[in-house]
C-alpha cells in the first residue's frame, strides 16, 4: 500500500510538468498568427465611402471660417485618401476683402484638403470691393491651393475684370492675399479706361 501510494506521489510532480508543457504549447499557438490566416488585403482604387451634400470648412485661430469647401457628392477611395467631387466649390473669406468663390462640374480632393483640383467650366469670382471691379476667371481647370492661398491653371483662360477682359493661351496664378493675377502664354486683350487704375 506504501509502495502504491510513493509512485502515485512520484508522478504528481511529471503530471504538473506535463499540464505545464501543455498549456505553454496551447498559448504559443493562440498568440502566434496562423499561417492559414490571408495576408492583409492590399489597397485598391475603390470607393470605401460616400458622402451627399458634402461641407467641410477651414478656420482661422480666431475660429472664423476662412475656406470652405463644398459639394453635391463626394466619393472618397481608400488607396489614395483622395475623393471626388460633384458639383464642387470653394469659398475663400478674408477679413475687409471680397469673397473668392471657385466652382467647377466635377472636382478632385486630396487626403486633408489642401489642394482642390475644379474641372469642367471652371470659374473664379471675386465680388467686388472698395473700388475694385468684381473678376470673374473661366477654364476647363483650376487648382485651389488652399494653404497658400492661391489658385493657378495651366489651361488657356479668359479673365475678365470690370468691363476688362483678356485672354491667356498658358494659364494663369492669381494670389488671393496680394490680389495680384500673372497671366502666362500669349496674352491678349482689352483694358477699359475705368479699370485702368486700382488693385488687379
């Protein structure tokens, strides 16, 4: 009974290293990933969401808006962070100035919506302020670079200002804080004599 009772005591501590070996290999397998498991799915040009009516606005550090930028529809594609606009426009507010509005029929933004792409009839309109003419600039493309506050073409485009219009074969850059237009290309055009003074 003695010598019964020392093996079945002698196995106890081979039984615990046993459960212990067990239970180590059971925790390897459940913490390392499975080879059987897919790789993560690359990224593909694909629609990951959607958005109807689509606002999104810039502020300054006095929490005034100072860009806001919207749209009819917005597609959005998970390998670039970029969307795609319907109907878009963006708006430029600066204290004391006019109001610079820039729409196209189709657009394209980028991930934090620094640089808004406006195709299709694009247009710029500046209202017009203390003694300067509205302007208004046509292309089949504009690019809003709104951190630098600037909107360019590299499309022919028509400019008109006050009863001033002139055409520009290469593009064109307008700075929305100097207010200052540089057409590129051949320039052409008429300059009425009230819009011959003043800001651009």
């Amino acid at each position: 009974m003695n010598a019964q009772r020392f093996r079945l005591t002698s196995l106890v501590p081979l039984i615990c290293v046993a459960a212990l070996a067990g239970f180590t290999w059971w925790l390897l397998q459940a913490v390392q990933p499975h080879e059987k498991e897919a790789a993560p799915r690359p990224l593909t040009h694909t629609p990951d969401y959607f958005a109807d009516n689509f606002s999104v606005s810039e502020l300054d550090q006095s929490g005034a808006t100072q860009y806001r930028l919207t749209a009819t529809h917005l597609t959005h594609y998970e390998d670039d962070d970029d969307g795609e606009l319907t109907m878009p426009a963006v708006r430029a507010f600066q204290p004391g100035k006019p109001i610079v509005t820039a729409t196209g029929e189709r657009g394209k933004v980028n991930a934090d919506a620094s640089i808004v792409d406006l195709y299709d009839n694009a247009h710029i309109l500046r209202a017009a302020g203390e003694g300067d003419p509205d302007m208004q600039a046509d292309s089949e493309h504009f690019r809003v670079l709104v951190n630098d506050d600037v909107i360019q073409t590299e499309k022919p485009v028509k400019l008109r200002r006050g009863q001033s219009v002139m055409t520009a074969s290469s593009g064109m850059n307008y700075n929305n804080v100097t207010r200052v237009i540089q057409l590129h290309g051949n320039v052409r055009g008429a300059i009425a004599p009230a819009d011959s003074g003043g800001s651009s």
